[in-house]
C-alpha cells in the first residue's frame, strides 16, 4: 500500500509539474457593460465604469455616484453597494422634506441639551440614565477595555445615548445594513439618524411624513427577516454574547473564540452571519478549523468574503450533499462530504490561472492524493478564465461556475 503511494504521488507530480509549465496569468481589464446586468452598470444614484479590474480572483469595481467615487471590491459587494445608493438618496431626499423637517421641530431642543450633558459631564448623566444592570453584567466580557469592538460600530457615548438603536432602527426600516463599509450610505445613514434621533422622530415616522416613503425600502438579500430583526433589535455586545455562547456549542476553544470575537475586520453583521451557517451544520465535524481560519482574516474584502463562503457551505450541506466534516488544508478550509468529495466552495468573481493559484491547486492536489478523496470539486460564484478551466481539468477537478444559487437561501 505505502509502495502504491508513492507511485501515485510521484506520477501526480509529474502531472502537476507538466502543468504548471503552462503560461500564466496576470490581472487583466473587463468591460463592465458585458459582465454586468444593466441595473447594476448604472441607475438613478450610480454608473460604474466600463473599465473593470480583475485581480485574478475578483472584480474590483469604480462607481461614479453624487456623492464621489465608490470602490465596490468583487460583484457582490457591487450588488450590495447599489440598492444601498438608492436607500441613502432617498434618505437625502426624506431628511430635506418639509413633513421631516416639521416632525422634528421643537423636539430636537431638549434632546440635543441632553446630548451636550451627556459629552461635558458624561459620568454624572450616565449614571441616572443607564438600567437594566443584569443586561449590562451579562455584557460585562464584551464592554470591558472594548478590545473585541468592530470597527463598523458606532462609538460607546453614541451607545449610551441611544443613538446607535435609532440608528439601527433607521437602517432596518430603509431594508440596509445598518455597518455597511458604503462611505456613501454611512454618510446619508447617520445624518437621518442624527436628525431623527434629535428630534425624537422614529424611523417608521420619518418613512410615514413623505408620501411614497415606504416605496422606497428594499430588502437586504440573502437574509432572512429573522435575522434582519435580530440586527435592528440587537446591540452589538448582545451579538457577540450570541456568538459566543453558539462557538462554544459547536466545541469551539475558548481561545479561539476570544480571538474570532475580538477580530474588529468583521463587522457584527458579518460576524453573526458566519456563525449562524456553522451553526445551522450541526451534523458537520470540524468546524472549529474553519473558525481557526476566520481568525486570520486581518482585511475587510476578506472578512465579507469568509462571510460568504460559510453561506456557500451551509447551503451546500443544506441543499446539495451534507458535508461530513470540514478540512484544514493549510490556511484552507474545504469540505468533505461522506462519500469521499472533496469540496471548495468559493464566492470568487472570475479566476485566472495565476501562479498562486496554480500552487494552491497542486498543492492540494499532491496532498489529498494520499487520502481516501474520490473526487475534487471547485465551486464558484462566477466563472473560470479557459486557461484555469483547463488547466484545473487536466488535474483532475471538477468546476462548477455560476454557483451563486448556493447564496440563495442563506440565512
């Protein structure tokens, strides 16, 4: 046995070495009017422009809006971006109108009197206008030096005050996220909360004083309303406490725990996200590895896309084949499912056959060999360059483009 091991991984070598050998990839330059569908190239608040990078893995976007340029790193952050634009234009246009305007005068007085007590003496205010200190013990892990704080989150004095529930609140009714990255949408965001906020004006009012407003919602996709009300009824510490306590069910160390927790790249959204579809794989062993490789993200893109790639799986174990346990191939998590498939599922734009791509699939190719794998199989939510098609098929995998169905019914 050790003797036909050996054989088979010095012939996969050779194979792989012959492969290699092909010419490789560099980014490369799209154009968007043939990638993308016309209500994402351009609209009302936005047009993107027809030159799109691709770094051999995902579309990096330009979008021209009012309010400046917007970077929208891979589609689906673009797909995110969009109705996000539209959401805070229509904020602009309710913030402005006179029915707003009147809803909000001679309240705002008082509350922004409150609001300075709060800057200039903060401690002698909070200590009258803080309750519930069985909520605020059971937060005491996630409140204490702030360490595991996201950089999306609105700062504590704006807890305190109830400005980031407002705020939230705003986000739920306008169908947005309320940590989204949009510089454009955070902008338009805080300024209808700050207005609302101060004058004691609900976000459901605000909606109600402009004719139409309701019209203008839009739901967040890929989500369902369960978790849309989680969002807007939770604070972040409660989320964190949530994600805690579902990490530790699924045999998650605390150390590792402490560590994703504390990562401030995702936002509480993303975080949440990612642990509700390991959670919703209760029947999957391994899934700590793939926490253990969560930790690592230290970039944004990255963040949103381990977000998705958990989403990927989760539905793949849902609605495909249930995935027995996951994988730690390195700094890669995959699948494996019970009758011996190897499986990477990835939300990647477009993949070329760069050199790093090339090493990543030999690699792994060379070191599932000498287990008990039948087959490979790489999933996509968009599509292969014909130089990595083909030369991943010569290696013996199997692709599968165009699986954003598998994004469909995340929770």
């Amino acid at each position: 046995m050790q003797f036909n091991q050996k054989i088979l991984a010095a012939v996969l070598t050779i194979a792989v070495t012959s492969v290699l050998a092909a010419e490789y990839e560099t980014s490369i330059t799209l154009d968007a009017t043939k990638i993308l569908p016309k209500e994402l190239l351009s609209g009302p608040n936005h047009q993107v422009d027809q030159n799109v990078i691709n770094d051999g893995f995902l579309n990096i976007y330009t979008i021209t809006t009012p309010k400046g340029e917007v970077t929208a790193v891979s589609t689906a952050t673009l797909r995110k971006y969009v109705p996000e634009l539209n959401a805070a234009a229509r904020m602009e246009q309710v913030r402005g109108s006179k029915e707003f305007m009147a809803g909000i005068a001679g309240k705002a007085g008082d509350v922004v009197e409150g609001t300075k007590a709060l800057v200039t003496d903060p401690v002698e205010t909070v200590s009258g206008a803080v309750s519930g200190v069985g909520k605020l013990f059971g937060r005491a892990k996630e409140n204490i030096s702030g360490g595991a704080r996201s950089d999306a989150e609105t700062s504590r004095l704006k807890d305190l005050m109830g400005y980031s529930k407002s705020r939230r609140d705003y986000a739920d009714q306008f169908g947005v996220d309320a940590y989204s990255r949009n510089p454009v949408l955070k902008t338009a965001l805080d300024e209808i909360s700050w207005a609302g906020y101060s004058g004691s004006m609900t976000a459901s009012m605000a909606l109600m004083a402009v004719p139409g407003g309701a019209g203008a919602v839009v739901s967040v996709a890929g989500n369902t309303q369960l978790m849309n009300n989680v969002f807007r009824d939770m604070a972040p510490p409660d989320l964190r406490i949530r994600n805690r306590e579902k990490l530790a069910a699924m045999g998650v160390s605390a150390d590792v725990i402490d560590l994703y927790i504390g990562n401030s790249v995702y936002t509480p959204r993303e975080q949440t996200l990612l642990v509700e579809a390991l959670a919703a794989m209760p029947a999957t062993k391994g899934r700590d590895a793939y926490v253990k490789f969560a930790v690592l993200s230290n970039d944004p893109d990255v963040a949103f896309f381990r977000q998705r790639q958990a989403q990927m799986y989760e539905s793949f174990n849902r609605s495909v084949e249930p995935i027995q346990s996951f994988v730690q191939l390195g700094q890669v998590s995959a699948g494996r499912t019970a009758s011996g498939k190897l499986v990477f599922c990835t939300p990647l734009d477009y993949l070329l056959w760069t050199k790093g791509i090339a090493n990543f699939a030999s690699a792994v190719t060379q070191e599932v060999s000498l287990q008990d794998v039948k087959e490979r199989h790489l999933f996509v939510t968009g599509s292969f360059s014909p130089l990595a098609r083909t030369s991943l098929e010569k290696m013996g995998w199997k692709l599968h483009d165009k699986a954003e169905s598998l994004l469909a019914g995340a929770p």
